[in-house]
C-alpha cells in the first residue's frame, strides 16, 4: 500500500509538473497579470477599450538599482595600539601589487573612472604629451546604460569647468598682477589728473611708447619685449573682467558729456 501511495503522488507531482509546462508554452497569464477579458463586461466605448490595449503594449523600463552599502561597526574592543584594519591583505601568489605606487589605490565603494582620471592629471601636471598612452574606455550596449553616459557627460563638463587657467612661465621674474593691481600713491594720482597718461600720438616709435607705459605700471622691461606685453595685456585683462572695476568704468563712460557732432566732424576734417 505504501508503495501504491508513493506511485501515486509521483505521478500527480509529474502531471503538475506537466501542466505547468504546458500553461508556460501556451502562455498562461501568471496571477496579478493584466487581462483585457476581466474587463469586458465594462459598458464603454470603443475608444475606451482600445486605451486597454496600451496596457498590455507597454514595456515597463528596467531599472538597475544600485546596491547602497551600510557600515558595519563592530562592538569596542579595548586593544594596546592601532588595530591594524587589513587594508593591504597580501595576495596569495606573494607578488606585491605596487599599490599607491604603480595602481592607484582607491578604497572606496564608487570606484574612479581611470580615463577622466587620468585626463585629470595630464591636466594638472600640464604635460600634454602625444606619444601618451591613453586608455579608450567602450561603454557596451550604450542603449542600455544610459547612466554611463551621462556620468561620462558630467565627468568631461566638470573637467573643462576646473582646468586650470593657462599659465606662461617668464624666463626673467616679472612682478604678480595682484600686486600691479594695487592702488597707485595719491601724489602720483594727483600727477596723473594734472599731466595725464602719454598718448600714442606722442613722438615715438613702438618699442619707446612700450618701454613707458611698462614703466609707469612697474612692469620690468628687459631686452625682448614679448614677455612685458604679456604682462600688460594680463593686467589689462584682470582691470577690464574685474567685478569691482568694471561698475566704476561704466560710472565714468556714462558721465562723459557726448561729443559734439560739428566739432566731431571738423576734428575729422583736420586729421583728414
């Protein structure tokens, strides 16, 4: 009898087994499924029953959600000294892994992108080197991550945003733009309202006119006069981007009388 009974329930195991198979290859709705039949009886219009059918021609995005890991603080062991955290465990082989020297070593949980990294170092070290060899990152099936992407998009935006402004190394030392941005003396300022700053319709030639306004803002002049130009083109620069100066500069442009049109155009006349 006992082995009837166990014949018996191996053949109603295989016979469910069986219409499982069956309900799966002929497409059985598992339960909680939507069915357009439960909702037949529904006294609506057409319109209404087609917006039914969206139901089922949706195809719900995958969503990959990232694991989110919790500290795990262990109970207060009183010890004599630090307790060594196991951070750089050997490897079984016995090779050193050079980490922190040749491998970045990163213990983190959100691990850094090694080609933005390294873009951000040839960046900050200023060696733009061609022969360099760059690491290619390939984002497989792109479609289907679009967090790469965007995390890449960010990554290079944040790096154009942060580069370094470009610097010029000066073969003799030059003076820092902070410091020739500083005030002037009031003796020479009153100087400067009585006599003024030279024009360049003074009775010069170029390197002359160069050699006095450097002089006049403290700028070194030494036998080439590239590095000066850069200096004061520089200081230009700051005055005219300036937050604090550049209000003042409008304040000054807006007090100035406009020019009159006749004596504009005899003035014209006479250069002509």
């Amino acid at each position: 009898d006992d082995e009837d009974d166990d014949d018996d329930s191996e053949e109603e195991d295989s016979s469910e087994t069986d219409s499982e198979d069956d309900s799966e290859e002929h497409g059985a709705t598992a339960e909680g499924d939507f069915s357009l039949a439960d909702f037949d009886y529904l006294p609506v219009s057409s319109e209404i029953k087609e917006l039914f059918e969206y139901i089922k021609r949706y195809t719900p995005k995958t969503i990959a959600i990232e694991p989110k890991l919790q500290p795990f603080i262990p109970e207060f062991i009183p010890a004599v000294g630090d307790i060594d955290a196991f951070l750089k465990v050997p490897p079984p082989d016995g090779k050193p892994d050079h980490l922190g020297l040749l491998v970045l070593d990163e213990p983190s949980t959100k691990q850094s992108d090694p080609t933005v990294l390294s873009l951000w170092l040839t960046e900050n070290c200023k060696q733009h080197n061609i022969s360099q060899q760059i690491k290619v990152k390939s984002l497989e099936n792109a479609e289907k991550n679009p967090k790469a992407i965007e995390s890449w998009i960010e990554s290079i935006s944040e790096l154009h945003r942060c580069k370094p402004p470009a610097t010029v190394l000066y073969t003799r030392p030059m003076p820092d733009i902070e410091s020739l941005m500083q005030e002037w003396s009031p003796e020479f300022e009153e100087l400067l309202g009585k006599v003024g700053l030279p024009t360049a319709e003074m009775s010069c030639d170029l390197p002359e006119y160069i050699d006095m306004i450097c002089a006049i803002l403290d700028i070194p002049v030494y036998k080439s006069q590239i590095q000066p130009l850069h200096v004061l083109f520089s200081l230009y620069s700051e005055f005219k981007n300036s937050q604090h100066f550049k209000p003042l500069a409008e304040g000054n442009r807006g007090r100035t009388s406009p020019p009159n049109p006749s004596s504009q155009a005899a003035e014209e006349v006479l250069t002509f």
